[in-house]
C-alpha cells in the first residue's frame, strides 16, 4: 500500500509526457502542413496596384462618407487643398519676406548656377519660377526652397558636354538640357507611384560623400579629365532634396513622406522641362535661408518666384550688366560646401569599409571617370543589401523569404 502514491505519481508523469509529446507532434504537424499548403503569392499585378493605391490614394478613416473620397484623393495629390484652409493673414507676412529675401538670393545664385551649367542666364530664372509654383501645389515640405543648384548644374554640363559642343550648337544643347530634364522628372514620377524610393538608401552616404567631394575638385579641370555623368543626375537630385527636406521637417516637428516627394518633384520637373527650364531640386542654402527668414509655409516659393518673374520681365537690362567676377564667386562659393570633410571623418569613424568607399569614389571621379567612381560604390551597395536581406532573414525567425 505504501507504493501506492509513488505508482501514480510515475503514471501521472507518465501521461504528462506521453501528452505533451503527442502536442508537440501535433503543433510541428500542423506547421508543416502549414508550410506545405500556404496560401499562394499575391499575383504581381496585384501587389502593382497595391502599391500605386497607397502612393496616390489615402487611407479613409472608418466612418468617412463615400462622397468625400474624391476630395481626399485630392488633398493627397495637391496638399495645398489640405493646409490652405487653414492659411491666415500672419502667416503670409512671414511667407512674404521669407519669399523676398529668397529671391533676392536665388537671382544671382540661378544665373551664376545657368554659367555652370553652360546654359542662357534666363533659364536659371526660368528653373526659378517654374518649378517652385508646381512644388508649391503638389509637395509636402514647408521649408524647401526649390531652384537650380550648382551639383545638378556641374552634372548636366558634364554629361551633354560629351554628346554636344554647347560653343558650336547652343540650340541642339538647349534641346538636350531639357529632353534629359523631362526624362528624370518622369523616371522619378514612375519611381514615386511604384513605391520605390527606398531603392536609393541603398547608396550610401559615403559614396555621396566621395562624389560630390571629387566632382566640386573635378570641374576647374573638365578640360582635363573628361567623364560623362547619367544616373547621378537623379540619384544626387533626390537625395539632396529629400535629406534637405527632412532635415528642416524634424526641426518642426513633421514628417516627410519620401515617394510622394518623388512625385512632386518628378511632376515638377516634367512641367518645367516643357517651360524651358533645366533641372530643378531643393538648395539646402536656399532652405536655410528660408527657414532662418520665418517661413511659414510653401508659400514662400510662390513669392520667390513672382519675383523672379517681375524681374525677367522688367528689370532684365539690369541682370544683363552683372559682373563675371559675381558670378563666378557664387559658384566657386558653392563648389567647396561640396567637400564635406567632416562628413569623411565621421564615416572614417564609425566604418572604415564606408570610408574606403567614400575615398574611393573621389578619387574615381577626380582620376578617372564617374564610371569607376559608380563601379567602387557599387561594393558598398551590394554590402547594404547583404545586411538588409540579413536582417530581414532575423526578423522572420531566420527563415528566408
């Protein structure tokens, strides 16, 4: 009798296991018929409008009537539509003298930019009406100052330069300047509604970095070291108008939706290409300049180019007698903001591979050509997407997808 309670202790373990061995053989069943019979893909076509719909239309709440669907689709396209009910009086006198002291900053900035890229002065005030106004409708940024800026200038003059003798056609060079304008601003219009915006994180900051640093060097000596430049163009443009905007949005405490930034630059681009204007982006000096002024909002670039355009229409006899010697200050002013030594350093810091890319990249583009600038980036580029597949793999329970 006394082995009685130890008998059923044992039967009771017993069972313990036999049934936590029969759970455990249930739920690995159950998972591997789960494995064996998952559900199929979403067929691309599909995931094509998935990603279009949530670039273009918004997320109603809930409860949102139908008919007012229409409107939000709008206010998502044109966010003017959306803050510009609520717009008042004291907020335009802070947008008017922001816009005023920009224009008389981007006046001598666009001509001076224009040289550089060896176009007409006109038409970096042209790229100075134009594509702000579009912006002004169709972007998201408060503080962005839209205009011609000296690295997207330096990139075009560099690449048509080889395709076309500026000095012996001008009109056939004018004509290239905007085809190539109207091609990035659509190529960045696909790559906003397809969501795919994220493509160009994976270009890292030292290889931005290293060309921009050996192109700033590279153009006293164009005659020299002859290199075409072609993808850059998009790539430099948008990366520079999206770390600009979001920069000045988290001083204010917004967000910056990058591939709806895409798309109203894309479109900006577009419209402007057709209006006699050559590539446009966000200035982070014009910005800075605007923020400091007191911007309120994108209204600032409505009035900057007002006034642009009041000045090529009355007082362009005036612009026509700047100096050469003006003009050249503001762009050899700007080539140095280029070379972001500290920015070297830091990168040496944290990762020396990343440094290495970085110097290896200006000194491609310094030496050689953009091309083998591009091919040493490429190897940090395979490195990211390595670490990002990585850490997708971790976030998954280690299972590829």
């Amino acid at each position: 009798m006394s082995n009685m309670p130890a008998d059923n202790s044992m039967t009771e373990l017993q069972q313990l296991d036999a049934d936590t061995a029969t759970a455990t053989a249930t739920g690995r069943s159950e998972r591997a018929k789960w494995l064996l019979t998952s559900p199929d893909p979403p067929a691309p076509w599909h995931q094509l409008f998935s990603s279009i719909k949530q670039t273009l239309l918004p997320q109603p709440k809930p409860k949102q009537p139908r008919p007012n669907r229409p409107f939000l689709f709008m206010q998502t396209l044109f966010p003017i539509l959306k803050w510009g009910k609520n717009y008042k009086a004291a907020m335009f006198k802070n947008d008017l003298l922001a816009g005023l002291t920009l224009a008389s900053l981007c006046i001598p900035q666009s001509i001076g930019y224009a040289n550089l890229a060896k176009m007409d002065p006109q038409y970096g005030l042209y790229t100075s009406v134009v594509p702000p106004l579009i912006y002004a409708v169709m972007g998201s940024s408060r503080d962005i100052a839209i205009g011609p800026v000296a690295v997207v200038s330096l990139l075009l003059s560099a690449m048509i330069s080889k395709v076309v003798d500026p000095s012996v056609d001008p009109v056939t060079y004018r004509r290239t300047v905007f085809t190539v304008t109207f091609f990035t601003g659509a190529f960045q219009t696909l790559f906003g509604v397809f969501r795919l915006g994220f493509l160009v994180d994976f270009l890292s900051h030292a290889a931005i970095v290293g060309f921009m640093g050996g192109a700033a060097i590279w153009y006293p000596l164009n005659a020299v070291l002859g290199c075409s430049f072609l993808i850059f163009i998009l790539i430099t443009r948008f990366i520079e108008a999206i770390a600009v905007g979001r920069s000045f949005a988290s001083m204010k405490g917004y967000h910056l939706e990058g591939n709806k930034e895409m798309v109203a630059m894309g479109f900006m681009n577009i419209i402007g290409s057709l209006t006699s204007c050559y590539t446009a982006t966000g200035s982070f000096s014009r910005t800075a300049v605007n923020y400091s002024a007191g911007c309120e909002t994108v209204v600032s670039n409505i009035v900057m180019s007002i006034t642009v355009l009041i000045c090529l229409l009355f007082f362009t006899k005036l612009l026509y007698y700047t100096p050469l010697a003006i003009l050249a200050s503001i762009i050899l002013s700007a080539l140095p903001g280029l070379i972001d030594l500290h920015a070297a350093y830091n990168i040496w810091k944290v990762d020396k591979l990343d440094f290495m890319v970085c110097l290896g990249a200006f000194l491609g583009v310094l030496f050689g050509s953009v091309e083998i600038g591009l091919l040493v980036a490429t190897r940090n580029v395979i490195k990211n997407c390595r670490n990002y597949k990585k850490y997708k793999n971790v976030g998954n329970g280690g299972v590829p997808l």
